[in-house]
C-alpha cells in the first residue's frame, strides 16, 4: 500500500486500538496514543485508571489483548527484545536489588547491558554522581531512604542509555525536594532527546512536565491536549471566604461583584488565579470595607476539576484491579 | 541484539548476582549445613547406640551405625538446601527487580538459570562440608574413587532435581514465609525412608510408603555406592526419579515464570 513514512516523521510511540481486561474487568478500552519522538507524554488519572497497565503492556511485561502498538519503530508484539533494547521503565515500585549496593546495581545493570567492562564501570560512576549517590554508592540499597531508592531506579533505568522512557508516578510518595529533583532529571533528560512516557495523578506535575497530556479514567481516554488545552477546559482557581454573620457576607458580596455566594454555610467563592498580585487586591478590597472575614483559603484547579470539566463527574474511589 | 547470543553471559551474571547475596547474607546457608550435621551428631553420638541394634541381622555391608546413616545425612543436606532456593526465587518475584529484568533485553532463562545454578554450587559446597565433618566422626567408607564419583554424581542429579522443584514451589508461593513451609516435605520425607533404620524395622503401612518414596531408593544406592553394600535396582529408580522430578520441576518453573506477573 504505498503509504510513504519517513523515519524521521515516525513516532516513539504509537498505539491503536489498545485492549486489555482481566477476567470481566475491563482495564483499557479502545485507547489510541502517539508520542512524537523527543517529547514528554503524560498519562493523567487516579488510581485505577489504567495508568499502570498501560505501562506494562508497552513496556512488554504484559500482553494486550487487542490493538496496534510500535515502540521506537518496532511492533511490540512480533520484535519485544528490539523494543526491550530501546527502552527503560522506572515503575511505581522501586526496581533495585535492596541486597546489592547502589554501585553493584549499577554494573549489574551494565553487564546485562553488555557493556564492556571498563565501560560499565565509568558509566556507573558516572550516575553515581550525577544522581549524588556517591556516598551511598558502597551501601546495600536496603538501607536508602525513599529519595535516594528513586534516584538509584532512575539511575539503572539510564545505564542502557535509552531513546524512550517510561516512568510510573516517579515522585508518588517522594517529599516535595526529591519530587523536583526527579523533575530536573527528567528536564535534562529531555534536554538530552529523549522522550518520555510519564504517567501521574498530579495535574501539577504533568503541567510541569508534558508537552502533551492524555486524561485516562477507568480505562478510556477522556481527553488529550497540551496542558494549556486542557487547563482551558476547566474552571479557573477561586477564594473561598468565610463570614461569622450574615451582615459581613451581605456587605462583601456588594462590595465584589462577581461572586457566588452560598448564605447557609455564610460562605463566598471569589474568582481567583491565586497569584500574589491578584490576592493583594481582594484583600486590599477587604480592608478598604472594613469588612470582617473569619475563614480565607487559595483552590487551584486540580485534578478533580479536570475530571469534573471532562466526565461531568468527579474521580472516582479507588478501583481494585 | 539477539537473545540466544547472551544466554551465556547474562546466566553468569546472575549467578554473581545469587552469590554474592549468599556471601552477604550468609545465615540461611550455614543454617543449611548446620542442620544436618547436627542431625548426624544427634544420630550417631545420641541415638546411635540404639539405632545400631535395629542393624543387627540387617546385609547393610556396615560396621558401625555411623556408616549406615551418613548417606541418608547426605540426601537430607541436598533437601535443606532446596530451603533457601525457594525462598531466593520466591523474595526475587515479590520485588521490582525481576519486573525490571523482564523490560529488559536479556535472555529471560538467565534469572532461572542463575538461581539453579547457583543454588547448586552452594548445596554441593554443603555436601563436601558434610561429608568432611562425617570422616572426622569416624564415617569410614570402602568404596574406590569410581564409586565416589558416581556417588557424588548422584548426588548432583538428587540436587538438580531438588533445585528445580524449589525454583518452581518459590515461584508459585506469594511470601517468603510460604515458600520456606512449602519445601519442608523435602527435609522432612528422609525420615520416612531407610535413612535411619533398615526398612524391615517399620510397621507395614509405613515401609510401604518408605519403600516406594524416591529417597530411599537414592540413599539406598549411595551406600550401595560408598559402603559396597547391595544396590540392585535402587540405581535405575534413584535415576529415574531425579530426572522426572528434575523435568517436572524445570517445566513447572518454566511455565509459572513464563506466565508473567499475576496482574
């Protein structure tokens, strides 16, 4: 059929049609995704999305049942070790042998690698010292608190020196340092032209991240854009203000304008971006009233509002899979 | 980047990987060698003087207790260490690391094939040791360097069969925990068998069983082997059995492993 494809025009990532179930559970639905080569990808959604699964299916752990998929130009089902060669996976649970030391993970990972020895060694090196493990380096990785466990795995994912890589919920249960220094990594990583195939529950963090965004929810596709796209799917931020009596909600609601107001709880919800200079003038306004106000709080958008603007309902519980 | 092309080297790394947690975790494996060797001081230094009446009249070619009981000793070292196989295999899957491996392009074999292989090693470093405390307790056995090596032969095919059979209970068991109670038969069965006491000695029921469970007729060849003693055909059942509980064993393994991650 004499469709023309360029290599250079060819994806990292394409999938068509992607099925998967367990027993009457149906986990992925028909899902279509393309990752153009050198890009981040972002898979947004709760838990028991399908988040994980896909993963696993184009990271060649488990089968799909259905679809299409290419992974850096090879089919997934007929050339899995072709893929396997072009790819590194950083799951959601960490992949290191806790009896080994973060060094002798390293070179484990270069001998499978093949990699000469001399080779092996400098490379772990290295990414030891790029992923400040060097104290660490003669440790067992047992003994590595959460942050460092993270920085190893993404560590060992690299020593093959992978074109794609798939990296699940890589901060879910990291503090708020090793979560943007897992960020930096992959910053640089994309700097350096590969691409990525992040999943994430955090809006936040995808808007970090992507340069693209897919919003799973339980099993299908519910939207795909950039993050601006998106973002402008759903409702801006708001303050929510809290008054001790009817009198101070009457004269703030005169005094703002536009508000909702909700006189049982005595409570107003002011359309806000949350930054410095835009609350600075609400509470300026406050103060030039002299107005009364018992409870104040900053809402960002966030992944519930996605879910909300795109489904029409909120994320759901957990799903068991 | 073949597969087959690696198969070699990734098994040996592997191994060094399954050794070197070994080396650095040493407990289970002196517990390994330590059980027997306290079974046999236990057999011939408490029990022995007892144990050697129910010899009396029995054609075992032996002269004293000790010579009677340390192929049994021997077969029972081969079966405790299958413990900490399976629980090697079993640790192995409940961690991301395999999961890891399984995204790789590596022979997959090669994670079996390390934990075998090195599993094997250490249960037959652990019968040399055995073997060495036995001489120094008095074992005294007449057979030539021939029957040796058949000996020590049969008892590489008992551990390879044995091995296997573990790799297969570790990956089916969800917990470490599980996977050490379910290889306990393998220690535990040489007690039923005429490890200790000649088969004529035990009630009917039970020497029906004894007589047709695989050990006994594995330890009857080895003392065939290294006391002269007669073996008629234990030798093709020992065999036989190794080799179907080493092909079941590696087929089991090899299809629960190939079946991937439950979910």
């Amino acid at each position: 059929m004499g469709i023309a494809v360029t290599p250079f025009a060819s994806p990292a990532l394409s999938a068509v049609g992607l099925r998967k179930a367990f027993g009457p559970l149906i986990v992925l639905d028909d899902i279509d995704l393309e990752v153009p080569t050198g890009t981040v990808f972002s898979l947004l959604g709760p838990n028991g999305a399908g988040k994980t699964t896909t993963v696993q299916i184009l990271s060649t752990r488990i089968p799909a049942d259905a679809g299409q998929v290419a992974v850096g130009g090879h089919d997934l089902r007929r050339e899995p070790d072709l893929v396997r060669a072009a790819i590194g996976v950083t799951g959601q649970f960490s992949a290191v042998d806790n009896l080994l030391t973060g060094q002798e993970n390293l070179i484990l990972m270069a001998d499978l690698h093949h990699l000469d020895r001399g080779v092996g060694r400098r490379r772990s090196a290295e990414l030891l010292d790029r992923f400040d493990l060097v104290e660490a380096a003669t440790k067992t990785a047992s003994t590595y608190s959460g942050g460092m466990r993270r920085r190893l795995d993404l560590a060992m994912t690299l020593v093959g020196d992978p074109s794609i890589i798939f990296l699940d919920e890589p901060t879910t249960g990291l503090d708020p340092r090793s979560r943007r220094s897992v960020w930096q990594i992959i910053r640089d990583l994309v700097a350096g032209g590969v691409t990525i195939f992040l999943t994430t529950q955090h809006l936040e963090e995808a808007d970090q991240l992507a340069d693209r965004i897919a919003v799973l929810d339980q099993g299908k596709l519910v939207a795909q854009g950039t993050p601006d796209q998106l973002k402008a799917m759903i409702p801006g931020g708001h303050v929510r203000l809290q008054f001790a009596d009817a009198s101070g909600l009457e004269s703030a609601a005169r005094s703002l304008g536009a508000v909702s107001r909700h006189d049982d709880g005595l409570v107003l919800q002011v359309p806000n971006d949350g930054s410095v200079r835009s609350l600075k003038v609400l509470l300026d306004r406050l103060a030039d009233h002299s107005i009364e106000v018992d409870g104040f709080s900053v809402h960002t958008p966030d992944l519930d509002d996605v879910f909300l603007a795109v489904t029409g309902h909120h994320r759901h519980q957990e799903v068991a899979i | 980047m073949s597969t087959r092309s690696y198969a070699a080297a990734d098994s040996a790394t592997m191994l060094r990987r399954n050794l070197r947690h070994a080396l650095r975790y040493p407990s289970m494996t002196v517990s390994v060698v330590g059980m027997p060797i306290i079974m046999l001081l236990l057999f011939v230094d408490v029990f022995g003087g007892a144990m050697s009446v129910s010899l009396a009249g029995a054609s075992n070619n032996v002269a004293t207790y000790i010579d009677y009981v340390v192929p049994g000793i021997l077969v029972m070292t081969v079966g405790s260490g299958s413990m900490p196989t399976a629980v090697a295999v079993c640790t192995d899957m409940t961690e991301g690391i395999v999961a890891r491996f399984r995204t790789m392009a590596i022979s997959r074999a090669s994670i079996l094939t390390g934990h075998v292989v090195g599993s094997m090693i250490q249960t037959m470093l652990s019968v040399g040791l055995v073997i060495g405390v036995s001489l120094l307790l008095g074992f005294r056995p007449t057979g030539d360097p021939l029957r040796w090596i058949a000996a020590i032969t049969v008892l590489a095919m008992l551990t390879l069969a044995l091995t296997w059979l573990a790799v297969a209970l570790g990956l089916v068991t969800r917990t470490p925990e599980a996977a050490s109670n379910v290889v306990m038969p393998l220690f535990l069965l040489p007690f039923i068998s005429s490890a200790f006491v000649p088969l004529a000695t035990m009630p009917t029921g039970v020497r029906w069983f004894a007589q047709y469970q695989p050990f006994t007729s594995i330890i009857d060849t080895l003392r065939g082997l290294l006391m002269g003693a007669p073996i008629g055909n234990s030798a093709v059942i020992a065999i036989a059995w190794c080799a179907g509980i080493a092909l079941a064993g590696y087929l089991w393994a090899r299809t629960v492993f190939n079946r991937g991650p439950a979910h």
